[in-house]
C-alpha cells in the first residue's frame, strides 16, 4: 500500500491535492497519510482535528491520521469519531496505549502504534496485541524531505517476522524519507504499506508517482520472497 502524506502537500489545496492521488484500487493512494503536528511532542505545528473534518468530507481516500501530539490519550478518539480510516499514536507519548486502541476501535476506526527511531520494539510486542497498524519512523518525527534512517529496518524486519509466525495481526507501515531510492529496501523487510510525502508532491504528477512507488515495492517485495 502506498499512502501520500499531504505534510509536503499546498495546504490551501488540500481537496484537490488529494483528488492528485486518487484512483482505483492498485492505481491510487490506498490511504491519504495526514500528519499531525502540535508543537509540543514535536518542533513543527500543522492541523488538527477541523482539517481532519473537511479532508473527510472532500476525498473518499481513507485517512491515515498521524498523530504527533502529547496527550493522545485524551485526543485520538476525536479523530476516529471524525472519520478517521486509521488513527496512529505515538508510543512515546501516551499514558495507556492498549486503552487507547480499545478507544479508537471503539469509535470504529483503526488502531496504529508509532515507534521512534530510537524507540525498539520490544517492550511493546504485547501492547500490539491490541493495535492493526504499527508505524515504524524512518526520520526523527517533525518535518518531511529529511534522509531515510536504514537502522530501522531491523525493526520492520522483527515486526514483520512477528506477523508472519502469527504473534501479531499488523499492517506494518513506515514512515519517512520513502522515494525510488530507499522503497524497495523497505520493501524486502517486509513493510506493507509506504508513507511518502515529498516524493509524491514534490513530483510533477503524484498520480504517476503513487504508481511508480507501488510497482517498484511490489518487485522489490517480489523478488525478496521468491
Ligand atoms: O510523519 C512525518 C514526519 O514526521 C511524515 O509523514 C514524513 O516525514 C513524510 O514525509 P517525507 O516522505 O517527505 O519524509
Ligand atoms: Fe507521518
């Protein structure tokens, strides 16, 4: 799966920025990434839950709700219950994690765990029990168009070896600096679906983009598992 961030996005365009990427299934973005910045857990400041709102009303792409706030405990319901396809939390910042998931499931949306750079994976293994997404970062969480850390893929490799030997049931996502040049590694760790912003809209057609992505990590995926 391939899901633009709308971070790297003309804010003032959003509905037609999303209309850029979407298409048929296999052909467009299979989730709309919307990265939410309160200055507070991170340095940057972007949108809350009104854009959220709209975005939900001006495009059928399912939203990916990123959510980069302290205190997701009190907010991330809000998110479902505005429309939210998935609505991811930071580990780092919340209080009860398995309470949140049971919050944002309940409000009728997915669950998404996100783990910083620095963040390994083992400590929360039991906690994911409890969530359908876990978002690998692959750059400090903050501001697109920053360089793709490798270290990560260690994680995304025990995350997907988890999956597979039927520990857990999780899209395992990654999440910064993906382009044609750092894909299809993710891809042969076994990441299912590929957050990318400024490869999408810094492109000149980010419908083309979307479908390039996605052909380069299906091979490389391909190729990877024989
Ligand atoms: O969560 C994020 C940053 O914190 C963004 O989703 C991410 O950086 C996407 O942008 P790019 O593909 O340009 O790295
Ligand atoms: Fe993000």
């Amino acid at each position: 799966m391939i899901a633009p961030s709308i971070l790297s996005a003309d804010f003032a365009r959003l509905g037609e920025e999303a209309a850029a990427v979407a298409g048929p299934p296999g052909e467009g973005a299979d989730w709309l990434h919307v990265d939410v910045m309160d200055a507070h857990f991170v340095p940057n400041l972007t949108l809350g839950l009104p854009v959220v709102q709209s975005l939900r009303a001006a495009t059928d792409i399912p939203l990916d709700c990123h959510l980069m706030i302290e205190d997701p405990d009190r907010w991330a319901v809000g998110y479902a219950e505005a429309g939210a396809h998935n609505v991811t939390v930071h580990v780092e910042a919340a209080a009860d994690p398995v309470r949140i998931a049971r919050d944002i499931r309940a409000a009728g949306a997915k669950a998404g765990l996100s783990i910083k750079p620095g963040t390994p994976l083992d400590p929360y293994v039991e906690v994911l029990r409890h969530y359908d997404t876990l978002l690998v970062m692959s750059v400090e969480p903050g501001f697109g168009g920053q360089s793709f850390i490798p270290d990560v893929l260690d994680k995304a490799r025990q995350a997907r070896r988890l999956v597979d030997t039927g520990h857990l049931t999780l899209v395992v996502e990654i999440d910064g600096g993906i382009n044609a040049d750092t894909i299809e590694a993710a891809a042969e760790a076994g990441v299912d679906c590929f957050v990318a912003g400024s490869a999408v809209y810094g492109a000149e057609d980010p419908g083309r983009a979307v479908r390039a992505l996605r052909e380069q990590a299906a091979n490389a995926a391909h190729r990877a598992r024989g």
